[in-house]
C-alpha cells in the first residue's frame, strides 16, 4: 500500500442477492489498485447472503455488519458515515468490477478536482453470468462530461450506476443521499451536478451489471414514483414540466404492452398539449397489441 494513493471506500449493500453476492465481493478483492477499504453490509437478507459472506469474511477480513432492513440509501449514508475513503464507490451486490477499475478511476480524476464524480462503461450479463447478445451491450459509450443539464435534461448518456466513482467531498457538500428517496443512483448524480461538480464519463469498460428477475428497474411503480419525486425537488428548472412529460410519455411506452393498468394511470397525468409520439405508440399498443412478459 502506498501512502500517496488515495483510500477508496467500495461499498456493498446487501440484499437477498445469495446466488450474486460472492462474485461480486471477490471482484473488489480483486483489484488491482491496493488502496481499497472494502465495507459490505447486509440489510436484512431473507436468504443465504449473510453466511455466504461471513465465510469470505473469515478469510479475506473485510468489514462486514449485519442489520435490520433500513433501505439502500440509509444503508449507504450509515456506511458512508464510517468510511475512511476519500472516494466513494457504492457497488452493487449483483454486479462485477473489471480489476482495472478502480485503478483507472483514481488516476484519472487525481488532477481533476471538478469531477464530482467519474464512471465508465458497463456490460450486461444474465443471472447466470453470461454475455448479453453484443446489439444490447451499452460498452462503447465514448467519453462525455456532464454538467446539470446535461443530466437534467437528458443530453448525453447517463454514467452507470455499477461504475460511479464519487469524490466525498462532494457527497458532503449535498448532504449525502437522500433517505426518502430510495432509487439512489439519479439523485445523487442531479445534487452533485447541480453543486457545481463535473460527472466524468470515460470510454473504458469498467464493470458487468447483471440484469435478472429482481432488478429494481424492473419494478416500474418503484421506478417512475422515485424518478418523478427526485425531478420535482428541481421543479425550479425552466424546463422541468418537459423533463416530468418527456419521462411520463416514455414510461407510458414501456409499460403501454406490459402493464394496462398502469399504462393507464400514467396516460392520466400526461396532458393533451404534452403527447408525443411515444403518446400515440403507447395508444397503438395499449389498445391493439396483447401483453408481453419480461
């Protein structure tokens, strides 16, 4: 370990990710960067995520704590709260870090002190691990800053949640996450953009996000009500109403062959003069095309 090197602080929140969890704390034991305090915590797992981690946790000494279900954002701001780092990785329990990345990371933003935050490019695999077909892979992003607007309004591609890298200082400055919100990843990229910090996207292919049955974006309900309620904490935007209509119009698409009903109740908050053509396919599906399952 070299004293020059800053301390980064990964962050594992655990949740009924059993059959994941494993891989994923072995991908940042295996890092190549030797600066790294690893603290995972467990938030009231059901399954076996808790004796699976205890036996990495006897052999490789990580800090590992067991707690009463809180939520992610709660769990993060408590881990946070102890951290030592001076950056802050929150990872996924289901995901993979590539060895290079943290590396690559802390070398990139050692001279940058207006990026708040930096990511990468990610891969997807399925819950068995394998390589989703390459026309789905997100891996060849190229670079792009992002101020507020930029993030706001959706004018570049969003950094994946599975490879941000966040500056504490910055995390300090806006407070944290925010507990009444649990989709943590859009928020704290909005507070930190909005304080006046750069978002930082490289090229590089930094992580593999997992997609499977219980992804929280797979929760629509879940997904639309935190989104809407984080955009309306910037309600002060000139072109707020656009974002909120832009999202609805798009989640009213989505949704439109998969749940009617919510289709439905989304098309009820989207006004006549904020249709879009995603308005009218969203209609075409709803009315004229059966349910399609994931």
């Amino acid at each position: 370990m070299k004293d020059d090197q800053p301390l980064v602080t990964v962050i594992i929140a655990s949740y009924n990710h059993g059959p994941y969890i494993e891989e994923s704390i072995l991908s940042v034991l295996g890092q190549t960067y030797p600066n790294i305090e690893l603290l995972v915590v467990d938030d009231g797992s059901k399954d076996d995520s808790v004796e699976r981690i205890a036996r990495l946790q006897a052999i490789h000494g990580f800090d590992f704590r067991v707690q009463q279900n809180q939520g992610l954002t709660n769990t993060l701001n408590g881990a946070i709260a102890r951290a030592k780092g001076t950056l802050i990785a929150p990872f996924g329990s289901d995901d993979i870090m590539l060895p290079e990345r943290i590396a690559t990371q802390v070398a990139y933003m050692a001279d940058k002190p207006e990026v708040g935050i930096c990511a990468g490019n990610i891969e997807l695999i399925d819950a068995q691990g394998q390589l989703y077909p390459e026309k789905r892979q997100r891996r060849d992003v190229p670079f792009r800053r992002l101020d507020f607007d930029d993030m706001f309004l959706e004018r570049k591609p969003y950094p994946p949640a599975p490879t941000l890298l966040i500056r504490r200082e910055a995390l300090e400055k806006v407070g944290g996450f925010d507990p009444s919100i649990r989709l943590e990843d859009l928020l704290i990229e909005l507070k930190i953009t909005r304080a006046g910090y750069f978002i930082d996207g490289l090229g590089v292919l930094m992580a593999r996000y997992r997609k499977h049955a219980t992804n929280s974006y797979k929760n629509h309900r879940f997904m639309i009500d935190n989104i809407l309620r984080s955009y309306a904490l910037f309600s002060d935007h000139p072109q707020y109403e656009e974002v909120k209509y832009k999202f609805l119009n798009s989640m009213f698409l989505k949704t439109s062959n998969r749940d009617h009903a919510l289709a439905r109740e989304l098309l009820t908050q989207i006004p006549l003069k904020a249709w879009s053509r995603k308005t009218l396919r969203g209609l075409t599906r709803l009315y004229f095309f059966p349910l399609e399952r994931d």
